[in-house]
C-alpha cells in the first residue's frame, strides 16, 4: 500500500531537513512549552460538572533527528486540559527524561531512532522517551514507553516531571507502555519484556505505590507485546505471533517477522499469582495493539480489543511480508473484536464484534477497569493515512452495535485517542463525557472538544480553540479531579 503523505501545515521542514512524513504536517513538532487560559469558545459551554485533567502525550523531537526518522523516536511531550469549574486551562510540556536533559545540555541529538537501532545498543544507542501512554496512580501521573523503560512520574496539573518510579526500579526491570490501573482496588498491574530469556514480567504496584508483585513469565523466545487487560481477580498477558528476525536482532536491528503458522497467545494469571500459574489460551494469529477492557462473567474470561487484521494474499491467505510492514510503518488495520476463555473448560471463543469498520485507540470508563462495561469510544482510522483518525465512535460492547458516531469533516480531520470522563455525581456508566483534541487540516485549527458520551452525533457540547498546534501522536488518559484533590491531601 501506498501511503499518502499528510499535507503540511507549513511549507517547510521543520529541521531544515527533509525527515519524512512523520515530521510535517498534522505530525510537525512544536519547540515551545506553554500555558493558556480564558481560550475562545467556538461553540457551545465548558460543562461545570466537568472537573479533572485530559492529557495525551506522543512524540515532539527537541532536536534534528540523527538518521531515519520514526514516530516512536520523538521526545515525549505531555498536552492537558485542565477542567474547573466551567474553566479550561491548556498546557503543554516536555516530559524530562534523562535522554531529554542529556541532549538538552548537548544542544543536539545523541541518541538515535528505531529505524538505526536496537534497545540495548551503545554504539547508537535509543532513548527511553516516555513518548507512548499516560497512566494516574498513587498520587503521580506516569509517562511510559512502549519498548519498556522507566515509569517518568510528573505533576498532572503542571506537568512537571518531578522523578521515576521507585516501584518499578524495585523490581529491577522495566515497564510497559499499556499497564492498567484499577481504581477501585488502587493497585496497578503492568509487564516488562526483553530479549533475555524468561523474555516477560509480570508485576502489580499497591495503592501505596510500592511494589507488591513481580514473577518471570517464561515464553518461547524474545516477543513484542504491546498491551494487557485485567480484570478483577486476573490479569490477561500477550503472546503474539509478530517479534524479532533473529539474525537482525544479533545485529541490534529492528525488523520484526510475522508468523501466520504460529497462533495468538492470551495467558490468564491470578492478580497475584506466581508465574508458572499462567494459563495460556490459543486463538487465529494476529497482532493486537490495544484491549478496551476485560471481565469476568461466570467462568469464563472475556476481552475486548482491536484485532490486527493481516493482510491478505490474493487467494485469502495471509501475507506475513505486508504484515510485518505494515505493523512496522503504524498502518492501523483494525476491528473490534472479543477473545472469551473458559478458565473451567479451558474453551475458547472469538468474534468480531464489528467486521467492518476500521477502529483503534479505544476510551471506556476506566474507573471501571477489570469490570464489565458496556460502552467503548474508538477513533474512526484511515488507512491510506498513518495515524489519521478521522471521527469518533460509541460501541456497544455487547452487541457490536454503533450507538453513534461524529466526524466535522472525515477528510480534514485528525482527531486524539478519545476518553471518556464521567461527570460529577454520575449515575450511570456513560454519564459524563467523551474529550479529544482535533486538528482540523482544511482549516489549519486546533480545538479541545467535549462531548456528551451519551450521544456523539449531537457533535460537540464545548469546542474550544487552542492557540497553537498539537501535534498527532499516541495515547492519553483522564484524572479526575476528586482523585487528584485526594492525593494532595494525603501526608
């Protein structure tokens, strides 16, 4: 597939160099840090029962790239709203790595990319950029990298990187991007892997931010999973059947392979169990990005997530070449989909919940992560375009049904990861509110929207136009504001 460059904001580079697609247009960095309040209402009224913080972050390189440019290369910076009562205060902030302060103080790139190299590499070595996810836990926000890396704690008002994780330091290991945190229990459960055999951790933080859990979870060799679900008393780990070629990797390369002979793996841990209590179920080879959400429902194990869907020969079998590369370039080609595993029969289902559309970059109401909901909030993806997604839809988890869906103009449109935020005193599970930033390329603007969650189609309830660029990257994640009220009054 040919992809088409977005078109550029500006017509220039933002380096002076031409780096490729990934740094122009909807994708061009910004190289300020910034606050602003009293922001123009294009539309409609910041509800007053809206009160936390949405932040995304992605990549947003400070200095010219060395060698081949890829959207996992670029230095993490973290983009808020605050919501306060009726008010909405917008910041932006580079997230302060120590990769960050080193080339800061160089004043030029000293790491590389992943199209060069390799984690673990001193030669070109690759930067831990907490570029990939945003988690809130036991009074912290944490930035995390999809490869494995540190757990960089900031201040989810100001945005002040303030450290890293001590929990995840204790454990000698990493953390992943996608870990889950269940805030009814307060604990936070997460995985590492690497290229040394047993090749996987599994571990769980406690409310009290101290590590509580950690075990070696063997596979078969070196893997590239990318997320997890849990559910109340269980946690569901990933075996894909995309990693390494192995004489690449020997050389610090990455090029990953997809194996269609081989079958997905979903293994299904108690919350605190040892490693070898692992019980792994097989399911149709695929890739997954990202899970919605797990539960428990008898005893069976039921997860929803975006199936990778492989590409195709002309004969319908599976194309591993285009596969691997079209994992490798960010070319989303998804449906939402249920795996169910019976932890007393050891029987297995799967099924497309919507067989049609191309869905990613999943929201739900993560206060009730790990228990059954009913509604997801995905981005409408092209994908003729890396990273466009073009509008927002609402999911009937159950049925696969759309119970509505908006887009202001499907070709122009680049919308963020969509969260859901309930409102104050909610009384059912989708009241509140679904936040997305949009950048509008027909128009060259940039907008913070709200809408209800109970109804996209009616289209935004607050759209709000923010001063300066945003530009496309990955996964955000909401904070209540009574949660961050109660970690600052803890002593």
């Amino acid at each position: 597939m040919s992809l088409k460059p977005p078109p550029a904001v500006d017509d220039f580079a933002p380096f002076g160099t031409d780096h490729g697609p990934m740094l122009i247009g909807p994708f061009a960095p910004v190289f300020d840090e910034s606050e602003s309040s009293e922001l123009p209402l294009l539309s409609g009224r910041i509800p007053t029962d809206l009160n936390g913080v949405y932040m995304r972050t992605g990549p947003n390189p400070r200095h010219e790239p060395q060698g081949r440019y890829h959207a996992f290369d670029g230095d993490g910076m973290i983009h808020a709203a605050q919501f306060r009562d009726g008010r909405l205060t917008y910041r932006n902030r580079w997230l302060r790595t120590d990769a960050f302060v080193e080339e800061q103080a160089a004043g030029e790139a000293r790491f590389w990319g992943i199209r060069e190299t390799l984690k673990g590499r001193d030669d070109k070595r690759l930067k831990d950029s907490g570029n990939t996810d945003l988690v809130g836990h036991a009074g912290k926000a944490l930035a995390l990298w999809y490869m494995s890396g540190e757990a960089w704690e900031f201040d989810p008002v100001t945005l002040e990187t303030t450290g890293r994780s001590a929990a995840v330091r204790a454990s000698g290991g990493g953390i992943s991007a996608h870990c889950k945190v269940d805030e009814i229990s307060g604990e936070l459960m997460f995985f590492d892997y690497g290229l040394e055999a047993p090749y996987m951790h599994y571990g769980v933080i406690g409310a009290d931010g101290a590590l509580k859990h950690y075990v070696p979870i063997d596979l078969p060799g070196p893997r590239l999973p990318h997320d997890m679900a849990v559910t109340q008393h269980y946690s569901i780990l990933h075996d894909l059947p995309l990693f390494h070629n192995p004489e690449a990797l020997k050389l610090g390369r990455h090029k990953i392979e997809f194996h269609p002979e081989m079958k997905t793996r979903l293994g299904v841990i108690p919350r605190l169990g040892a490693g070898d209590s692992i019980r792994w179920f097989d399911f149709t080879p695929c890739f997954l990005y990202h899970t919605v959400n797990a539960w428990e429902d008898g005893d069976w194990i039921v997860m929803v997530g975006c199936r990778y869907m492989p590409a195709l020969h002309a004969d319908g079998s599976i194309d591993p070449v285009r596969t691997a590369r079209n994992v490798a370039e960010l070319v989303q080609r998804a449906r939402l989909w249920r795996w169910s595993m019976n932890l007393r029969t050891g029987q297995t289902q799967e099924a497309p919940l919507d067989p049609e559309r191309n869905v990613e970059f999943p929201g739900y109401n993560a206060a009730l992560t790990g228990r059954r909901t009913r509604f997801g909030y995905l981005c409408d993806q092209r994908e003729d375009r890396v990273l466009q997604w073009t509008g927002l839809r609402k999911y009937d988890l159950d049925t696969g049904a759309v119970l509505s869906a908006w887009s202001e103009s499907p070709e122009h449109s680049w919308y963020s990861e969509p969260w859901f935020a309930a409102a104050d005193q909610a009384q059912a599970e989708d009241d509140g509110y679904v936040i997305a930033f949009h950048w509008h390329q027909g128009l060259k603007r940039q907008t913070l929207e709200v809408f209800d969650a109970r109804d996209l189609s009616k289209g935004p309830v607050a759209q709000v136009l923010i001063p300066r660029h945003i530009p496309t990257g990955f996964h955000g994640c909401w904070i209540a504001a009574a949660r961050i009220d109660g970690w600052s009054r803890k002593p």
